[in-house]
C-alpha cells in the first residue's frame, strides 16, 4: 500500500492472551494479503492481557508497515472491536479471531467482486454448505442452544451469529458501532439486531470453520451473562438507547 492509499480492506484482530498464536497469525495473514491485488491494513487490538500479547504484536509490526497496534486495557471482545472498526480506515472493515479457526484465504469471498450488494456479510458454521472440522459434540449443541435463543429473543432467521469472522461496509461500521453498548461476547448480537432494525442488509456465508482449542468462552460464566444480554439488547431498543452514540 502507498503512502496515503486507503486500504481496501482492514482486518481487525482482537487479541486477549495471544502471545503463543498470534506471531504465526500474524504472519500467514501478511503472506496472504501480501499476494492480493488490493491495498490492505490489520489492526491487532491487544484487550486486557496479561501476558506478552503486546510485545508480540508490536514485534511483528516494526517489521511490517501495514500492521499496527492498538491497545484496549479493559478485556472484553466488544469493547476491543469497537475500537479496532472505529480506528480502520478501510473500505470493508473484517473481524478476524487469532485463531484463524476459519482460513484467511476464505476472505475475499466476503468482498467484492465475489460478494455484491451487503452491508454486513457473517460468517456461518451452519448455513448450507458449511463445514465444521474437529469441534467437540457438547460445544456443538451449547452453540445451537443459545443460537435458538438469539433467534426466539433477538434476529430471527440467521443460523450463526456468533462465529468469530464478519465484514462491515466503513458506513455500516461508522453508523454501527458508535451505539454499540455491549462489550463482551455479545456484542456481534447486539450490531446484528440493530443493523436489521436500520435497514442494512446482512447477508449469510457458510465457511470450513476448524475447532482450534483454547477458546476465551468459560462455558459455564459467560453463557449466563450472553443470556442475559440477549434481552439487554431488547430492553435498550424499547427504552431508545440505541437512538444515540453510547
């Protein structure tokens, strides 16, 4: 990318005690990007942690231009993609989990030319044609579960809202996330249910998605507080919270 290029895409990595994955995401994200036709930034967002994430990333970036580094001290997802949309300046503005649990190369399929006329495009593990690899049956049907609930409580008709890889239009992302107001692990929800409730369109991709072991999610802690925000969300619509930036 050339100085004062705006990049087509912007990959937001938010990254709570990565330290041992994220050197070698870092890298296979460089060497994929490096090979695409278009101008490219990512954004680490190092949430919280209390191990050498930090000096990881910032490592990688004095190596590599197009990478920086943003600090979120507070932990919590949300809270770190937020600020990572908010900081990007790129046309389509992707999150991306360090884990690569689904393969960089599946980006582009989320932009054009591939994909046309979306506002928001999600990753899916369950929409047809998709592919789950190696995950554990109890993860599987606790995902499902709370799924049902997402669509009984919130958005109807999408089958995956919680996996870890979505693509915001810059305008989505700038009128989006300034109202967002959940900073853990509902937070995509929360954006989904107001982007529909706006108007946008938000488009379903089924991906090969790979178990890859030691996720952030304490099954048994953060699904009550998931489940509680689900109506949350419903309450702060009903008291018009979501009328202004947060």
């Amino acid at each position: 990318m050339t100085p004062g290029e705006r990049p087509f895409l912007s990959l937001i990595i938010p990254a709570h005690n990565e330290q041992h994955r994220l050197p070698a995401t870092l890298e296979r994200v460089h060497n994929f990007l490096h090979t695409q036709p278009y101008p490219s930034e990512v954004l680490v967002i190092e949430n919280g942690s209390t191990d050498r994430t930090a000096e990881a990333a910032e490592a990688f970036a004095r190596k590599n231009a197009s990478t920086r580094v943003l600090t979120e001290r507070q932990a919590g997802k949300g809270l770190a993609v937020r600020k990572g949309m908010l900081a990007a300046s790129g046309q389509f503005r992707f999150i991306c989990d360090a884990d690569l649990s689904m393969p960089i190369e599946e980006v582009n399929r989320f932009l054009p030319p591939s994909l046309t006329d979306f506002d928001i495009a999600i990753a899916s593990r369950e929409a047809p044609g998709a592919i789950r690899l190696g995950e554990p049956a109890y993860r599987h049907w606790i995902g499902r579960g709370f799924n049902l609930l997402v669509r009984l409580v919130a958005i109807p008709g999408f089958q995956d809202t919680q996996c870890g890889f979505k693509c915001f239009t810059a305008e989505a992302a700038q009128a989006l996330f300034p109202l967002q107001r959940i900073d853990g692990w509902t937070f995509d929800v929360e954006l989904l249910f107001l982007a529909l409730k706006r108007g946008y369109r938000v488009r379903e991709i089924p991906i090969p998605w790979y178990y890859i072991p030691g996720s952030r999610v304490r099954l048994l802690r953060d699904a009550w507080v998931m489940f509680a925000d689900l109506f949350r969300i419903r309450s702060n619509w009903r008291r018009g919270l979501y009328e202004r930036p947060a």
